[in-house]
C-alpha cells in the first residue's frame, strides 16, 4: 500500500466550501493532510469539514472573508496554536463580477479585485512568516487560462489573475532560498457553481473551443494542486501551470 502523499501535511483551503476548492479539500483529505476548511458561509464549511472527516482525515473549518486581514491573522494564529505548523496553503477563494469595460461599475472592479487580488495577499503574507521560520511550505496559487489570454467582459478578473500570476512570480523569488515553494494553477473552463449560470448555448461552445470537447472537473484541478503540494514537486517553483484541456492552443 502506497504512504499517502500529504500525510499530515496542514493544509489551509480558502473558498473550500464548492466548487474546486471542495474537491481539493476533499483530495487532500483522501492523501492524508489535515485539512483546513475556510469560506464565508458557516453551513458550507461545516458540511466540507464533514464530507473531509468521512475520508478519515483530519479536519477543522473556519468561516474566514479573505478580503478581512483580522479575521484572517485569527484564523492562521489558531490553526498554528492547535497544529504548530502550516504546510500548504491553497488560494483557491475567488469570484467573478462580469461586464464589459464600459458597464463595468466601480463597485464590480473593487469587489472583484479585493478577493481576487488583496485576499491572496492577505493570506499569503499571513503564512509566510510561519513557512519561512519552520523552514518549509507551499503556497498554492489560483490564476486562470482568462489571466494569460485575457476574455471579453472580464476586465476585473483578468486583471486579479493576471496579478496572481505577478505575486507567484515574486514570491517564488523571494520565499525559494528560505525553502518555501510558491506555484500558480490556471484552469480552463471548469463545471463549477460560477459555470452553472451560464446559459446552455454558450457553455456548449466553450466546449466546442478545446481540444478535449469537454469542460474540466474540479477534481482535475485538485488533482494537480494535491501534486505540486506534494514532495514530488519538489523542484517546481514558480510554476504557472495550465489545466485547460489545451483551449489555448
């Protein structure tokens, strides 16, 4: 029998409630982590922690706004006060506020940027003087195909992933020497609740669009994440990563 890959490895997981960012706290959860549950809603935390448990791991939640930096200080000085470390952190929260650039509000391109952009640096800045003083960590970052190519009416998100790409970059260079990984994920067009509300029309011809004929599962983005959290990534820093199905070629 195989030695699960994550094996205690403390695992925080923003925006872990749905979409990708269950289905990675659930596959942490199946290679052995302890995973750390955080998201805005108290009943979506509870039933991830739950479903997480129910692999047998161990599990813990949070209701966490990545946008709030106290509630995020409080949330990392408890997990490191209970599990005394903090390998992995995955920063998957993000949401999509779409209009053309000129319909976009003020209000959409502030939203959008402040848990897209500022909340990935809050969290980061926030595990990074824990990674660097036990000598070891991953900070796992969610950008997006729309962050390298761009897309029509996502001014705001593109800007955020295109950013995140930035802060993956920077990190990599300034946390490497001090033994702590940092590595982004672009996805494609992934089956997600932010996929669902698209109408069905269109939804087929992001399909048409990649070489696979399908949209992506989030276990498939998991799946990567569980890898480059892993000591079998141990030389990848600075990553940018496309799971995409190959849209973009």
């Amino acid at each position: 029998m195989t030695t699960p890959r994550l094996l205690h490895k403390v695992s925080l997981i923003t925006g872990a409630a749905q979409g990708i960012g269950l289905a990675t706290a659930l596959k942490f959860a199946a290679e052995g982590a302890t995973v750390i549950v955080c998201d805005v809603q108290q009943a979506g935390v509870d039933s991830a922690v739950a479903q997480c448990r129910a692999l047998g791991a161990t599990a813990e939640g949070f209701v966490m706004d990545v946008t709030q930096r106290t509630m995020v200080d409080a949330v990392i000085a408890r997990v490191v006060a209970q599990f005394g470390r903090i390998d992995t952190l995955v920063n998957n929260a993000g949401i999509t506020q779409d209009a053309r650039l000129q319909k976009m509000t003020l209000e959409q391109f502030d939203r959008v940027i402040d848990v897209n952009l500022r909340g990935v640096f809050h969290c980061a800045q926030a595990v990074a003087d824990v990674m660097v003083a036990q000598g070891s960590g991953v900070i796992l970052n969610a950008s997006s195909v729309v962050g390298i190519y761009g897309n029509f009416g996502q001014t705001n998100y593109a800007a955020t992933k295109f950013g995140v790409i930035g802060f993956t970059k920077t990190w990599s260079r300034e946390l490497g020497p001090k033994g702590v990984r940092v590595n982004a994920v672009a996805p494609g067009f992934i089956s997600t609740p932010i996929l669902a509300s698209m109408p069905e029309k269109v939804l087929q011809e992001l399909q048409a669009k990649v070489p696979l004929k399908r949209l992506g599962k989030p276990e498939e983005i998991a799946n990567v994440y569980a890898f480059l959290a892993s000591d079998e990534a141990s030389y990848i820093n600075g990553a940018v990563i496309e799971v995409s199905g190959g849209m973009s070629l």
